[in-house]
C-alpha cells in the first residue's frame, strides 16, 4: 500500500462505497448522493458515458463491416457469449469476452457479463413485472430453500417508488398474481395477441396475455425528461444504448443522475478484490481495489458498502473476503454463502401459424416484444407433478412474402415483394427453478484471474423439476395454441447451459434465520450489518418474473434504511 | 498467402485475410454474382458492390471448413459449367450463364442430390450472402423495402389494406 498518510487517507474516504455501477449499483448511486452522502461508487469496466460512448446507436445495418454478423474468428473466441441473443455486430463491445475474464465451469454455464458503466443495463430486454405473495411465500409453502424474511407488502411502496423513476409502461391488469405498478401507457397488443388473450380469458380460468410491461417511455412524465430522457422511438435497437433514453439504463439514468449532486465518485477501472473487515472494530471499514490498468492495489472506505457487482461476483468478492473473524468469507457463519444459486429456465420455446385476422397487421415496431403469460401453473395451490411454474412471452407477427427463390429480375421481384404473408405466432418459456445446496460457486483454490483473484468455479445444472417443467409448458402451450387454431405448431426445447438466460441468482440469500441465510430483511449480512446486498444474490427463490426491477426495488429499500441507520448512529 | 481483391482496372482493392483466390476464381464469382443479381432497370451485383461484400462475408465470417468448402466448390463449378456451356463460365453469354445458374438452383431444391463435389455448398453460399448483401444494402434498404432507423410509432392495430413499405 502506497501513501498511507492521513490526507491520502481522507480522499478515499466516504460515506458510502457501491460496488458496481448496474442496474442496482446505479440505484443505490442515485439514493444516496439524494440523501446528502458522500458516494464512492466502483466499476471494473471502462466509463461509458450517455449518447457519447454509444458508437454504433445510429448506424445503419449497411454501415457494420459485415452488416450486423459477428466474425468468425470472434464467434470462436467467445464460445460463451455469442451464445448470447444480443451479441451482434453492434453491441458486442459491450459484453465481456471469454478470455477477458476466466472462470471454472464445473458444469457448463454460459456467464454472460457487462463490464462497463451501467454493466448489462445497457443490454438487458427491459421487461419489468412485480413480484407478489405468491413469489415471496413460495418457498414457505412448497418446501424448499428458506421463508423470505419479507412479503410483498415490504417491498410494493418501494416499486412504486422506482417505477415512477424508471419509467414502466404496461397496463393495470388488475392481476394478483402479477401486482399492477404505477404505468406509463402500454404497448398494446396487436390482432393476433388480442385474439390469443380474448381465446385464454374465454376458454381458462386464470391464463391470461398481457402487453408485457417494460422499462421504455411510451410517454415521459416529468421526472423523465428532467433525467434528459426522452419519448422512447420504438427503434427496437436498445441493445446498442439509446441516443433517446427511451430505455431505463443506469447509463441513462441512475447515474447521471447521481453524478449531477456532485457527491457522487465514479471510479471505472476498479476491481474489488475483497472488503476489509477490521477484527478489532468488529464491522467493514471498507474495500480492496485492485486497479484494472495499473494492478495497484488502493483501498477506500466508508461506514456502509453496498454490494451490487452483479449476482456471481458479488458472491466472489465476499467469497474472498476473507478475515480472522470470517475465514470462510465475509459474513459467512451459516456456511450458506455461494449456495443455493438458480436461474431461470428458457430452454423451450415454440412457434405457429394462424391463418385469420387477415384485416389486420402492425406498422412501426413494438419495443415492449408482444406479450407476456403470467404463471397460471400451481398459483393458487400445488397441482402438478414439479413445483412452482413459468412464464411466457407470446408473440406474434406478420411479414411480407419476400422469398429469396430465383435468380435475376425474378430473385429482386421476390425479395422486394410487399403482399403480406400469414400471421406467425412465438412463444418462449421463463421456467422459476429451485435454489439447492448443491448448485454453487466456490474460489478455485490455485486459478487467478489477471487482477491475481481466485478464479470462480461454477457448479450449476438444471434437475428433474426443470424437466418436468419444460415438458408442461410445452404440453400446455400446445394445447393452448391448438384450440386458438394456430397451424403448424412447432415446438423446440434446447440443451442450453445455465446461464444463458442472464437470470442467475442468489448465493447470498435472504433469511429470517442467520444460521442458514446470508442476509437480514435490510439486505445486511446477519454478522457485519454495515455491509448491504442488493443484486440478484440477495435472491431466496426466483419465482419467474423478470429480477431487474426487484433488484431496483430492494436496492432504493435497502439505501432508506441504511441512511436512517447511519443517521441514528448504529453503523 | 490470401489474396487481394480487384476493380475492373485490375488494381487491388480488398485484402483478403484467409482466402486464396487467383484471377480467374475471382472472375467467376464476380459474374457469378451478377447472374445472380444483375443490372436491370435497377442495379445490379457490381454496381452495388455486393461481389466485394460475399469475398469479405466468406473470408471474415465463415469457418475454415466452409472456406475450404468454397474453394473446392467453385473448382467444381468452374468445372462443371465448362463442360455443359463448352467454354469457362465468364466467357459464356448472358444466356448461357442464366441457364447454367438456373439449372444449379434447380438442382438446390433436389432432396436427393449429393454434394460431393461442394458445388451446391459453394452456390448456396454466393448466393445467400448476395441476398444478404443485397436487402441490408443502402439501395435496397432505402429505395425497394424502405428500413427505418427510427420510425417514433408502434401501431398494433393496422389496417392490412393500408400496409404499404
């Protein structure tokens, strides 16, 4: 450690140190530099900075080397994440590439990361329900991990608290399965969604088809434009950073946001190697950096650290924080750190053709995807032969009758061909899986990555719930597409490695009881209180909603209470 | 030692990373191209640049084994169109060349034809990346199905008689 002297010491010094600038980290930036705090706020990526660092947001496809296709020598390189959807030509600067930054899989797990400013809320797919009672009771009920120490009534003023913030457009359902938020209009439906929704409603009970609710602004408010966001375009681009902030991103919002207090230090290049725990004071006194260019080790502090690097390396960084206290990482007396970690199940998916609503069909594009199935499976009680349920997105929609058959004026009158071809219709599922003791991470014992951190070893793997699950959806979904008179249905399952579905969760779970959870009801670790976790670790179960916006949620909650516990003086 | 590619001067103006295409291959797939999309009373293959685009395409983002493929395909059906036009396939006429390329896309939708030879793999990849080339072009995708970057509405609820890109 280089200058140790007291004034050196003052300057890395705050009130409050976040790791990592993503959806949650950025959260807990904006809450508390609002709250007056001195914020540290660490990113182990490069700055990327609104509108300026989007170098591909208003490109045309002509205007990519290759149109859009990713190299092949760059698709070899990175066997893990070009398996994921969003790595074109245009976005693939931001996702981390394989060999950038190394890990064990014990199992195959495709761990797609954003190593940036705003991390991978610059990529996610911005879908956004709530949680209910049937999510946080879930675990209680069926059996399985641990009760969650909070229930949906903790956690709803605070959606509504970042909803409104964040920009959320979807209808009021008035669902209890899928709580209503505060809305900006919708995305509606269009002919053959409404159609599908209308058949569920007359022929099920409780299945219904929603316009999915998403994080764009289909109409700003004030708040909005105040954060320099404008109308969402419905470009449909997003994953390349929106020059409108028609999208919620950290980059877009949180942040700059944060930034504009002037308590707010933004420190890119910063990997944490661990948090510093003080034996003889008994709490967290602050975090190692490791810079990312230099390798110089720094260290910074401040009486509250949030830990919100993202789901997997929040587990590392705790993992490595090791002490007298905590030999086996940071605030780990139940032995549970690392543990219980799940994900979501997307490994099926089907398509189909429906032959009516010939009137009508759709002009622009829809940002929001189509729509979106509440869980409908063992809701209200346990009915099937594996636990809990899935969501669906359904979806459809119609293109023209191009065809690339022929040569010549043939082949250009084919393609340029403007009739209307049929209706095709998509559905995918968004499975809940069961957190286990025996899906976990752990440090390699002798493996480093290039900032000297133990590599993480990933030991995760669907089981026989996951199985039956997928075979109900489709079995049900078939069904269902069947008596609408949807044609041609086919229906694809796939091997994909955990992971891939971005969703994976917990390690650092929740609980009412220290001796087999991680966290309290305030997201504090039960042993050392003055550090807070509010990413996807923090997760108990992980019903089947899309995580982000509970993570924002828990995070806005989780940065109150800290506030008011620095205030009282109890940390 | 890949090759360069040429203008119709004869000066190099594409490096090639990974191919090794002589002259005379790159002739072939030149006029293959414009066989396939050809200068009508709109433009066609060469004039749009989109030869240049399939050698980049097949050097940058196919894998060594459809590289190599390619290769030997169009060997063979360099090979191939010698023999039923009698003379190489650049120095046949318009016709002969539509008529060769058609019977090769004829023979594509064949379940049974076995492509021992990568004649159909090598085909398929010219034209697929002509199509390719071609619909996500600055020509096609602002004067034949026009591509908005940014088109500010999403009407769900549209009018089928109205529908008109």
């Amino acid at each position: 450690m280089a200058n140790l002297n007291i004034d050196s010491v003052k300057e890395r010094t705050f009130d409050a140190i976040i790791i990592g600038s993503g959806i949650s980290g950025g959260w807990a930036a904006k809450e508390f530099t609002g709250k007056g705090l001195k914020t540290l706020v660490l990113e182990r990526g490069r700055d990327v900075k609104h509108l300026k660092d989007y170098p591909t947001t208003n490109l045309y496809p002509w205007e990519f080397p290759h149109h859009g296709v990713v190299p092949d020598a760059i698709q070899k390189a990175n066997p893990v994440v070009n398996r994921c959807y969003a790595f074109g030509e245009d976005a693939m600067h931001f996702f981390v590439k394989d060999a950038e930054h190394p890990y064990v899989q014990e199992k195959p797990f495709d761990w797609i990361r954003g190593y940036q400013t705003g991390g991978k809320s610059l990529l996610w797919a911005r879908q956004t329900q709530r949680w209910s009672n049937f999510d946080f009771e879930g675990p209680a009920r069926d059996g399985f991990a641990v009760d969650w120490p909070i229930r949906y009534e903790d956690i709803a003023p605070w959606y509504s608290y970042v909803e409104k913030f964040a920009g959320i457009s979807g209808n009021r359902d008035g669902l209890a399965e899928l709580p209503d938020g505060e809305f900006l209009p919708p995305f509606p439906l269009n002919a053959v969604e409404t159609y599908f929704s209308n058949h569920l409603k007359k022929n099920y009970k409780n299945r219904h088809v929603i316009s999915a609710r998403c994080a764009h602004l289909s109409k700003p408010n004030q708040i909005h434009l105040d954060q320099g966001r404008g109308q969402c375009q419905e470009r449909t681009l997003c994953q390349r950073g929106c020059p409108f902030g028609g999208y919620f991103s950290s980059n877009s919002s949180t942040i700059p946001w944060a930034l504009k207090t002037g308590l707010c230090t933004l420190r890119p290049h910063s990997v944490v190697e661990s948090i510093i725990y003080d034996d003889k004071k008994g709490k967290a006194t602050g975090v190692r950096v490791i810079d990312a260019n230099t390798k110089e080790a720094i260290e910074y502090y401040a009486p509250v650290i949030f830990v919100n690097a993202a789901a997997l390396n929040s587990n590392l960084i705790l993992l490595n924080s090791k002490s007298q206290r905590f030999p086996n990482g940071l605030g780990n007396d139940s032995g549970t750190l690392g543990k219980y970690i799940a994900f979501h199940n997307y490994s099926a998916h089907m398509n189909a053709e429906y032959d009516g609503a010939k009137e009508w069909t759709t002009d622009g594009r829809n940002p929001a995807g189509g729509g979106y199935i509440p869980r409908f499976r063992n809701v209200y009680k346990q009915e099937t032969n594996f636990l809990r349920g899935y969501a669906a997105g359904l979806y459809a929609y119609r293109g023209h009758k191009q065809s690339s058959d022929g040569i010549g004026q043939e082949l250009k009158d084919n393609l340029a061909r403007k009739e209307l071809g049929g209706w095709s219709v998509g559905s995918h599922m968004m499975g809940e899986t069961i957190p286990k003791e025996s899906n976990f991470v752990t440090l390699d014992n002798s493996l480093k990555d290039p900032w000297g951190i133990p590599q993480l070893r990933i030991s995760v793997d669907y089981d026989d719930n996951d199985e039956k699950m997928k075979k109900d959806y489709i079995e049900q979904m078939t069904e269902m597409f069947t008596s609408a008179g949807f044609t041609n249905i086919q229906t694809f399952t796939d091997h994909r490695a955990p992971g891939l579905d971005i969703h994976e969760m917990g390690g650092v779970r929740m609980g009412k009881d220290p001796k087999t959870s991680m966290l309290d009801k305030w997201h504090r670790l039960h042993s050392c209180p003055n550090v807070y976790v509010t990413d996807g670790a923090s997760m108990t179960s992980t019903s089947c909603q899309n995580p982000s916006l509970t993570y924002m949620a828990f995070t806005a909650r989780a940065v109150d209470h800290a506030v008011s516990e620095l205030k009282k003086g109890n940390v | 030692m890949p090759s360069c590619l040429h203008d119709d001067k004869g000066n190099a103006v594409v490096k090639l990373n990974n191919l090794t295409i002589d002259a005379e291959q790159e002739k072939i797939v030149n006029s293959l191209t414009e066989t396939i999309l050809p200068k009508t009373d709109t433009p066609g293959a060469a004039e749009l640049g989109i030869n240049l685009f399939v050698f980049k395409m097949i050097d940058d983002c196919a894998g060594k084994e459809q590289q190599a493929d390619f290769i030997t395909g169009l060997n063979k059906f360099a090979d191939e169109a010698k023999q039923k036009m009698g003379k190489p396939f650049v120095d046949g006429t318009d016709k002969q060349r539509v008529a060769f390329v058609s019977s090769v896309e004829k023979l594509g939708k064949d379940k049974n034809y076995k492509d021992d030879g990568k004649l159909m793999a090598f085909y398929q990849m010219v034209k697929g990346q002509t199509v390719f080339g071609y619909t996500t072009s600055k020509y096609f995708m602002t004067k034949q199905v026009v591509y908005e970057l940014v088109p500010g509405r999403y009407n769900a609820m549209y009018p089928a008689s109205k529908a008109t890109v």
